[in-house]
C-alpha cells in the first residue's frame, strides 16, 4: 500500500483533533518518513493549521548519538520543523534489559515535554506491529499484551498517536526513496542478540517464505483481540467500581480495594463447579486490570494464582504478601485487615532516609531534623517532603496558631518504638502503636510515617495532628504541617 500525503492528512486528522502534534524523531527511516510527511501537510495549498515539533532523544548509548543529533537537527532545519534534543541516562538498571531500559527512559523525557492536549507522534509500522504479537506471545502475554499496539491512546497530558501503522516497512522504504530522504542507520539494529532483531531478521522472513501474508495476519488478530480486550476492561471497570476503598477525605485510593466481598462470592460457590471457575476468571481478570489502571507491570499467570490462593484467600488474621518483578519495577500485593493493598516497592519502603536539599545532605533515619519556614525536608526514599505553610481560611480546622507553633523547635524523625502522645496537655497520654492500629495502618507502612514533633510533645503522625493543644481556630494567624506527596495518608 502505498504511502500518499493526502491519505495520511486524512488519516492523522481522523485519529488525532489536537491542535499541536509532537514528532518522536530518532533519524531513522521510519521517523524521517513521518517527519516528512507532517512537513508535507505543513506546506500543504490546501492549509493544515495544526503545529508541529520533533524531539531527539539522545540516549547516549552509541558513540555516534551526537553525529545523529546534527543530523536531526540539519533535517529539522530544512523541513521547517522545530527540534528538542534531549539527553537521558539510559544505562539499564540491576535486572533491566538494555531495550527495556531505553524505551523507559525515552517515554519518560517524551512524558516530560509533551503539552497539555498535545499529540505525540510516533512511527511504528505493521511490521512492528507484527513483531511485537511474536514477543509477546513468546513471553506468554494474555488479551493485553496480545493486543500489541493501540493507533491512538492517552498518554501524559495528552495522546501518543501511531498514524502509520497500517503501512509495512516496504511501504516506507518505497516512500523514503523516491523522495530521496537520507536517514541514519543504527548499528544496533542488527545485533541479534536482541528480541526484536531476531524475531525481524531471522524468524519472520522464514515464516514469510510460507504464509507470505502473516504480518498483516498478525495485525488483524492483534485487531481483533483488542477488541475482545475492551469487553474485558468494561467488565473490570465495572466489576471495581464497588471494591475501590474511600477513605476519611471521601477519596478513592485506587491502589487498595476491599476483600469480602471477593470472598463471600469465591466462597458461595462450589469448588471444582463451573460457576466456581468463571468467577475465579473474573477475579483474574479484575486483578490484571487493577494492576494495569495502577501503571504497574502485570504478573504470570502463576504469580496471579498465587495472589489468590495465598493472599485473598488466606485466613483473616494473616498478613501474607505476594511479590514480582519486570525489569527495575518491583511489585507486592499484600493482604491487611479487610483490604487488599497494591505496592510499588522499586524505591519506596526501603531505608527511608531525611535529607536537606539546600545541603544535599543525608542523615540516619534516627537523626531529628528542624522543620522551618524557609527549609521544607525531603524525605529521599519516599519521594515526599514536609513543609510550612500559612493556612487559608478553608484549612482553619488543619492548622494551628502560628505563635504558639513557632514558640519551640518542630523536628522530624522516623518511629523507633515507645512513641507517645497527648491530645491536650491535661488528658492522658496514648501509646503511637495504638494510634496505627485504631487507623488501620498497615505494619509495612508505619515504619515510613513521619513524626513532627513540637518539642518533645508529638503533634502530627504524617498529615494527621494528634496534639491539638496549640488549635486556636479563632486566630487569623494559623500555619499547616504539610506532608507532600501523601496528603490523603
């Protein structure tokens, strides 16, 4: 099928009606043949009043990736096409594939600079399309990972749009040749050594030599199962909508959902029937869909039998946790009270470590540091910080009196055990452990809670103030202790 500029106008208009499109341009063939297409419809007599950018990625990981980047940026030039080139650091990390490890980084800086309602622009084929089916069939994926490669899907504050992808490499070749385009060949591109090479360079064109036809097959059964896929994610939706759990702000934590109602329905069916077996599917398919809405990675199929088994299924006063992980993401399912909690523990419950990022320095989890107005304190490992703040009205009731707040020393430290508290200076103390457990805070977790302390008095357990001895909602002079990055905590 040939590649025709008035087809692709059509095309892009009918998947995309943003009003600025990002061009995800490398300096290879199938980049340069979009690129040049969006310049086409750019200069088109016939008016596309959409803008467009391109961006390079610079990952640094060919001695030549500088020499690429003066070639995007002469191409760009000449096309009238304004370019961004980024830097990223894409050296894989403990466990992560070198494939992995790029695209990641790639999607990240792509994430970054993408604007809001903007469009980004990237050049998969059918022939990727193809080749992505085989991987993921080889690595035993379900109807998601299945489903390949969607045209068109949301992505940071905008889409990620794929607007050739019905065209095959030869196609593109044809295109980039009689428009006499000079592009960049990656060496890596012929190493086998990776996935994708091989499946390319060696085991697609022999099952051409037999079904010359496979990789537009392999599109359309990729087509079909995302379509079953929708069905699937319709019933998911609907299915989590009651188990999602609400917490005292009225906020969905989506990253935990309730555990009864699972049980009584697993529970009053027979084992071994087949009613018992298409509720266990549903389950799973609940689960994969849970996890995928939360940006995670998806576990084996023996992984999610073991979630059921021996989380959800465990008895109601065990703590029992089940974990995966794909590339440099490390995942928990774990299992507290009547609730099932969903965990990305890459970087976050390990070690937490206070540090001050005007000094870049960092202390031991036991060390007090001083909260001030002009100093907020970062906390490393859980990505979060603690700050001072003057409370609006709305937020009275969250504050307290800025003279008396400031009348001694506000620290932070971390749980070392035998903590107390105080609601006011007259009432008898309570002992911190009591507090996570009257909250239901999981065990994993507290550990990780910040404590600010006024003193030697502790005033707030993360955003919650147990001290309310220096309340005065009459006064219009009231500051907030600020736990960012987990308020609703």
């Amino acid at each position: 099928m040939s590649i025709i500029p008035q087809a692709f106008h059509f095309h892009l208009q009918k998947l995309s009606s943003t009003e600025k499109y990002l061009i995800a341009y490398s300096g290879g063939i199938d980049s340069h043949v979009l690129l040049h297409l969006c310049s086409q419809l750019k200069n088109s007599p016939s008016g596309f009043e959409q803008s467009f950018s391109a961006v390079y990625i610079d990952h640094g990981l060919s001695q030549h990736s500088k020499k690429w980047g003066k070639h995007c940026q002469h191409i760009c030039f000449e096309l009238d096409i304004p370019l961004t080139i980024i830097e990223v650091d894409a050296r894989p990390k403990s466990g992560q594939s070198p494939e992995a490890s790029a695209r990641t980084a790639r999607y990240q800086a792509f994430s970054q600079l993408l604007a809001d309602n903007e469009c980004l622009l990237t050049a998969q084929h059918l022939d990727d399309q193809a080749e992505t089916l085989l991987l993921q069939l080889l690595r035993g994926s379900g109807t998601k990972g299945l489903s390949s490669m969607p045209r068109i899907k949301p992505f940071s504050r905008g889409y990620l749009c794929r607007p050739i992808l019905d065209y095959k490499k030869q196609d593109i070749l044809e295109y980039a040749k009689q428009h006499q385009l000079q592009w960049i060949e990656d060496e890596s591109n012929q190493e086998q050594r990776f996935d994708r090479n091989y499946l390319r360079q060696t085991v697609v064109p022999l099952l051409e030599k037999r079904w010359p036809a496979v990789k537009e097959n392999f599109a359309k059964s990729a087509e079909v199962l995302a379509e079953s896929q929708l069905l699937l994610d319709h019933l998911a939706d609907s299915d989590l909508q009651s188990l999602f759990f609400v917490n005292h702000d009225s906020i969905i934590e989506y990253d935990k959902i309730l555990l009864e109602p699972i049980i009584n329905l697993l529970n009053s069916k027979p084992h071994n029937s087949l009613e018992y077996r298409h509720e266990q599917a549903r389950l799973n398919n609940l689960l994969r869909h849970w996890i995928n809405r939360n940006n995670l990675p998806m576990p084996s199929k023996k992984i999610l039998e073991e979630i059921v088994q021996a989380v959800i299924l465990a008895g109601k006063d065990a703590m029992p946790l089940v974990s995966w992980r794909r590339d440099a993401i490390h995942c928990e399912i774990r299992r507290y009270r009547d609730k099932l909690y969903l965990l990305d523990v890459s970087t976050s419950y390990q070690n937490p470590v206070i540090s001050m990022k005007a000094q870049k320095k960092k202390t031991s989890p036991d060390v007090d540091l001083i909260l001030t107005l002009e100093q907020p304190i970062f906390l490393d490992k859980t990505n979060t910080c603690l700050k001072l703040s003057y409370a609006a009205d709305k937020e009275a009731s969250k504050g307290f009196d800025r003279q008396l707040l400031l009348s001694k020393t506000i620290s932070v430290r971390f749980r070392q055990g035998g903590e107390r508290y105080r609601q006011t200076s007259e009432s008898h103390s309570h002992s911190l452990k009591h507090w996570f457990q009257e909250q239901a805070i999981p065990p994993w977790e507290r550990e990780h809670i910040p404590l600010i302390f006024w003193g030697d008095e502790l005033l707030q357990i993360g955003q919650h103030i147990v001290n309310f001895s220096l309340k005065n909602e009459h006064s219009e002079d009231q500051m907030r202790i600020i736990w960012q990055g987990n308020e609703n905590k």
